[in-house]
C-alpha cells in the first residue's frame, strides 16, 4: 500500500499543486508520493492545476488553454497569509527530483493539442527516466499516444462516472473514483498484478473501511488522498 498525496500536502495557507505544497508532501513521512494533474497554456507552456482553481478561472477569467503562461503566474492560488503561484511542470520536476518517492502526472483531455501535449510532456520527462514516474489520463486517446511512446513510465487509465469503460483498456494501473469502488472487481485486475489506485480517500473512517475490505490485496492498492492530515502516520499505517 502507497499514499499518494493529490496536488502535495494542502492546509488553510497552502494552496494545492503549488511548490510549497509539493514539498511539504514530499517531507512527510507516510507519504509515497505526490499527483498532480496537467493542463497545456495558451502558449503551449505545461502547468498543474488544482480542480478548484481551473473550476475559478473557467467561471471567472477564461479556459485554461486561453491564457498565457505570464498571465496565470500573476495569480495567488495560495492565501492572504502565505501567497503561492501555478506551478509548470518543469519546476514540478525540479522538486520531485530532490526526493526518492513516487510522482504520478495526470493528462487532462486538451482536445486538437493531445498529440502535441504528450510530445511536450514526454520531452519534459525523458531526462528524469530513473526516477519513480507514472503518467496516467481518463482520455483513451490520450492514452493510446502514451503508449505509443513505448518509454520506460507505465501509463495508467483513470477511470470516472462519464469513463467507466475505461475499467476494460488493458493497463498496468487504473486511477478510481471512490464513488465507483462498489461497481467495480478490483481483485480482478490486483489477481492479473495490475495496481489499483483509489482516488477520493479523504477520511481516516474511510481509509479503514477500504483497508478491511481489502486488506488481502492491499499490496497492489495506492491510496490517494487531498486530505494528508486525515490519513495520518498512526501505528497502524506504519504496520501495513
């Protein structure tokens, strides 16, 4: 069992998917790693963004792929106390490398500029081919490019209430809604050695109630959480 945590380690002054709040993940003991989700500027310039802060510029500014790199940088995403800014890809990678833990980068559907989009990413990446990388997407052609690539990163599918037929693409690890837990065989794929990630884990109660029910397979499960603080480092987790 892994904890990955969903745009790094957010609290009342950190904002998520931010340097500051990668870090702070990535110096927590008990945590295995961070996700962070991807979006192509206007100028074709790669960042991660968090689903409340794409949501705020999609009701208030403009789309995501309609604003410029510059433009996005001059945003708090953070707090009044402590400011932070959009963070690109690139410095993502400047961070994670400092630490022997786990990155998971999700592609998001960018329309006419997916092929392009993995062609940045991969090139972004390719220098970092060592280290503990998975790419995963909840667009299947998307996800067709990635395996096209043939790289050394397992590309995995994320699956969601508009994607449940995500659950039949063959890959090495599939990114689930906890909505969808029950709708779902997940010792059919952990039986075929396929990892099983299981998004949404935002309350220690919860974190048991899926451990008890599948603690015989909980080896090929990660844990993804926005919530680090609830899933916290107790004895318990410490002995799975």
């Amino acid at each position: 069992m892994k904890i990955i945590a969903d745009g790094g380690a957010i609290t009342k002054n950190v904002g998520g998917s931010t340097r500051d709040s990668m870090i702070l993940a990535l110096n927590t003991s008990y945590i295995d790693g961070v996700k962070l989700k991807l979006y192509l500027t206007k100028d074709n310039q790669i960042v991660s963004l968090g689903d409340d802060v794409v949501a705020f510029f999609v009701e208030f500014v403009n789309k995501i792929e309609d604003i410029e790199l510059k433009k996005l940088l001059t945003y708090n995403i953070g707090t009044k106390v402590q400011r932070q800014r959009v963070i690109t890809l690139a410095e993502a990678l400047q961070v994670f490398q400092n630490y022997n833990k786990e990155l998971i980068l999700e592609l998001v559907d960018q329309g006419p500029k997916n092929s392009l989009f993995v062609d940045l990413v991969m090139v972004a990446i390719r220098p970092y081919q060592n280290y503990q990388i998975k790419l995963e997407t909840e667009n299947e052609e998307l996800f067709r490019y990635l395996e096209s690539e043939q790289s050394n990163f397992p590309v995995g599918i994320v699956i969601r209430e508009n994607s449940k037929r995500n659950w039949y693409l063959d890959a090495p690890f599939y990114d689930i809604a906890l909505p969808l837990l029950s709708e779902f065989n997940i010792r059919e794929k952990t039986d075929l050695g396929k990892i099983v990630m299981l998004d949404q884990i935002n309350r220690m109660d919860v974190f048991d109630l899926v451990y008890r029910e599948f603690q015989d397979v909980f080896s090929y499960i990660y844990i993804i959480t926005s919530s680090i603080s609830s899933i916290n480092d107790s004895a318990n987790i410490k002995g799975m």
